[in-house]
C-alpha cells in the first residue's frame, strides 16, 4: 500500500480526506502544523506527501524546501484557487504538481495516482526500459536516477520523467501537450506553466555542456527539442 503524508492545519478537510483517500486503499498520517509535518516527512518514509501553502509554526514553502534539502519524495501542493503566485512558487521550489482548493475530489485522486505512477517509473513502460545514454547523460528508468559524467544528479519523479521523455526523442519536436501527459499525467491547460518551471529546475540541475551548446530548444507554445 502506498503511504500519504497530509500536511494541512484545516482538522475538518484533513479528515475528510483521510477517509478518502483510505477508501482508495492509501494508509494516511496527517500532521497540522509545518514543523511536526516536516518532521514527519523527514523521519519516515512516505510515496508522496500532500502539502497545503498555508500552515501555522511553518508554511507550506519552508516544508518544501526542508523536504528537498533532505529528501526526493513526491510532493503535490494544495493552494488558493486563483493563486498563481503560490503554483509558481511551489514548482520552482521542487513540488511535483499543485492542485487548487476547492478541488474536486476525483481530479485529487487522478493527480495522486499519476504522481505515484511516475514515482514508481511505470508511466510510459520507464521501469522495463534498458539504460539510455545519450551524450555525457546516463539514465537508469529502474531506479530512476541520472548521471553526467557518472556523477549522479538528484532529480524529483518528475524532472527525471522529463528528462527520460525529451531524451528517449532526442533531436525531435515533443509537443508540450505529449509532455503533459506522459510526465504530468494530465492534459494541458491554457496558462498552465508546471512543464515550463520544472524544465527550467531540470536545466539548473544539469551540468553545462563542454561544447558550450544548450541541451534543450524551446519552440515557444509548441514544446521543446533536446539537442543531441
């Protein structure tokens, strides 16, 4: 069974969707404030862990980057509708995805279960795939790490399922729409910058190459080609 960590102070919804999500099969522990969240989240094991902006003692930012200091679990941010500070701010920080409240209770399941697919590296047949290595860059799908250089860089899920994506088509276009639902598990929706900011994590994380060149092209409102 998977196991979901709740970080939210709203008692009431917490468990609400602690019913939910155990209904689904999830066991759930659920923590109020950040500080004894992020304890939590760093002192046992979670497959993802659901994060509201908004939090007592801590907020939800300073968890996430405790969280990421430390660790590379799967994190989905809960934050106010309308809020498009907060999304940005959230997936540049290293959440995976982020979901606006109120949400619909079936779209949380869907989000959570596309996260936990590319956690496990299922989506798109990741986990039989042989090693890809392309350039100075190495990936191994089974335990979902990356190399340049044979030095390992630390990537969320979720960078390295667009890493894997943009390098398995190397030299060709990948539309943003493709990319949104192999790596994102959800069609693409207009202003929707969660690809372009985890693109732009990826690409801070990836080593300059030694002939100068970009490793990836983007074609503004059409998608991104990795260079070879």
């Amino acid at each position: 069974m998977n196991r979901i960590l709740l970080i939210d102070d709203d008692v009431g919804l917490s468990e609400l969707l602690t019913q939910l999500l155990e209904m689904e099969g999830f066991v759930v522990s659920q923590a109020y404030d950040g500080q004894a969240g992020l304890a939590l989240a760093l002192h046992s094991d979670f497959d993802l862990i659901l994060l509201d902006v908004m939090l007592p003692k801590m907020g939800g930012f300073e968890v996430l980057k405790g969280i990421r200091k430390r660790k590379q679990t799967p994190v989905l941010m809960l934050t106010a509708r309308g809020d498009e500070i907060d999304r940005v701010i959230g997936l540049e920080i290293g959440a995976d995805d982020y979901l606006p409240k109120p949400f619909n209770d079936r779209e949380l399941i869907a989000r959570i279960r596309a996260i936990l697919r590319r956690a496990n590296a299922t989506l798109q047949g990741q986990a039989s795939a042989d090693s890809l290595t392309l350039g100075d860059l190495s990936l191994d799908p089974s335990r979902q790490e990356a190399f340049c250089n044979d030095q390992l860089i630390i990537l969320t899920s979720t960078e390295f399922s667009l890493l894997f994506n943009l390098l398995s088509s190397a030299g060709e276009l990948v539309t943003k729409d493709t990319l949104s639902e192999n790596v994102l598990g959800k069609k693409l929706m207009p202003f929707d910058r969660s690809l372009d900011m985890h693109l732009s994590n990826l690409r801070k994380k990836l080593p300059e190459r030694t002939d100068g060149r970009a490793r990836v092209k983007t074609l503004r409102g059409k998608g991104y080609i990795w260079i070879p």
